[in-house]
C-alpha cells in the first residue's frame, strides 16, 4: 500500500501543478457544458429576435403576434411603479401558497410514505382531488372565502400540494430496502432511521416534487387572479384580453415566463447544493 501511494504521488503532483498552472483549461474540464449553458440562454433571445424579424415583414400579423419590441415599450409605458405592484402581488401570493401547500404537503406525505395504513387511507382521496381542474376550485373558494386574499393563496396552496405530497411518498417508498436493513441491523431508532437514511435518500424525489410544485403555484395563481383580482400578472392578462391588448397579454406573459424561470433557478440552486453529497450520472460526450 505504501509503495503504491509512493508511486502514484509524482503524478499526482504533476497533475495539481498542471491544473495550477492553467487555469482556464482546468474550468473548462470541470465544466464541459458551458457553452451550451451560454446557447441554452442565448435561444430565447434568437427566439424573440425572429419573432421581431418576421413581424415587421408582415409574415406574422402584428395585430395577433406584436413585435417583442412593442411588448417591451408597453411594458415601459405601464411605468415601474405599477408594474412593480403587479409583480409584487403575484409573487407575494405564490409564496405565501407555495410555503403553505408544499409545508402540509411534506407533513401528510412524510406521514404516508412511513405508514402504509395512511398510505392506504388518504391515497384515494388525494389520486380524486388530483384530478380537478384548477378553475372547478374557483368558484367554491370564492363562495366560501369571498373575494379577498384567503381564496386566491389557498388556490395556489392547492396546486402547490400534491405534486410536493407525491414526490415525498414516491420518495420514500422508493428508498433502497437494504439501506434500511443496514440501519436496522445497526440498531437504529425509527428517529434516526428517518433522519439519517430515509430522509436524505428521498431528498432527490422530494426536490423534484417541490420544483414541479413551485411551476404549479404559478399556474394556479393566474387562474386565481383571472378571476378575481385587481392586481397581479394574472389581472393584465385579464384586461388586456377584454380590452383587445396583445400586447399588454404577451408582456404578462413574458414576466410570467421570467419569473418562472428565476424562482426555478433559485431553487435549483439550493437543490445543488444540498444534494451536493450525491454520486449522480453526469453526461459525457455529443450524445449526452
């Protein structure tokens, strides 16, 4: 063994001194996708870009599909201050739904994927109540709650519940049993069972329904604010529909778009970097 640590040791070294020596060399190989990372952002503006281009060619007819440089202006001409509160209303209200569903959908799920009697209680309900359409909840909301914040966040909770409460039952029933063997075999407490190995197992499925979860909060929330609202993204997606204003339609849901995009981001982020213990499948190659 020590010979064998005596032999590889010059290479090693050889190895750490190359990689000082070129550092740029030595990103690229750490990070072999950063150039499509760099496409991948590029490709909506060449999106936009030709839409901009077939439009003032009169292919695409402006009164249908306006320009993204009219839908920019528009946006301007909304002013900062009003746009901002639109803004601020949508996300104010996907977070308050999405901490409150995804929170109750971690306790219910939790409970379920560690006990099959609850599994076998609730699941049939929530498989029925996972099928309703986003807009059938709306008018008993309404009926119960009024018109007011209650029914619009408690909407957005619900589409923020169940895809989080299948990812933690999928997640925990999906755990290796002969993880759960070693834990028992070791003596483990159901606590520590929980918290040393069946948690951190499930943690990948768990991210997965939480992000699935958060995409839905969004969804949800425009339904909630076509109905009934005075501000958010959801209400200029309202008014410029009534009041003929593509354009003010398409920046509502370009914003929607972004905003999705950003808060997706934010949370991959923190997947990343929790989940940074994992062994994953990284791709290689042109076929990856």
């Amino acid at each position: 063994m020590a010979a064998t640590e005596e032999t590889l040791a010059p290479a090693r070294r050889a190895s750490q001194r190359l990689a000082a020596s070129n550092p740029a060399q030595n990103q690229r190989i750490r990070d072999p996708l950063r150039p499509w990372r760099y496409a991948g952002l590029a490709l909506p503006v060449l999106f936009l870009a030709v839409i901009e281009v077939l439009v003032r060619a009169s292919v695409l007819p402006a009164h249908l599909v306006p320009a993204p440089s009219a839908i920019a202006q528009t946006l301007w001409d909304l002013g900062g201050l009003r746009l901002a509160r639109h803004v601020g209303a949508s996300v104010a209200r996907v977070c308050a739904g999405f901490a409150l569903g995804s929170a109750l959908a971690l306790l219910i799920g939790a409970a379920m994927g560690l006990s099959r009697r609850a599994d076998a209680l609730l699941d049939p309900a929530f498989q029925a109540l996972r099928a309703i359409p986003s807009l059938a909840w709306v008018p008993i909301l309404l009926l119960w709650m009024g018109i007011d914040e209650a029914p619009k966040i408690t909407l957005i909770a619900i589409g923020a519940f169940f895809p989080v409460q299948l990812g933690v039952v999928a997640g925990i029933h999906g755990v290796d049993r002969k993880l759960i063997e070693f834990g028992e075999v070791n003596r483990l407490t159901q606590r520590a069972l929980f918290t040393r190995i069946l948690l951190p197992a499930s943690m990948p499925q768990i991210f997965t329904g939480l992000r699935t979860g958060l995409s839905l909060a969004w969804m949800f929330m425009v339904a909630a604010e076509l109905i009934a609202a005075t501000r958010g993204l959801g209400y200029l997606l309202s008014d410029g529909r009534e009041t003929g204003r593509p354009d003010v339609v398409f920046g509502a849901i370009l914003l929607l778009a972004l905003l999705g995009k950003l808060s997706d981001g934010a949370f991959k982020a923190i997947e990343t970097r929790v989940l940074s213990w994992r062994d994953a499948r990284v791709g290689t190659g042109d076929g990856q």
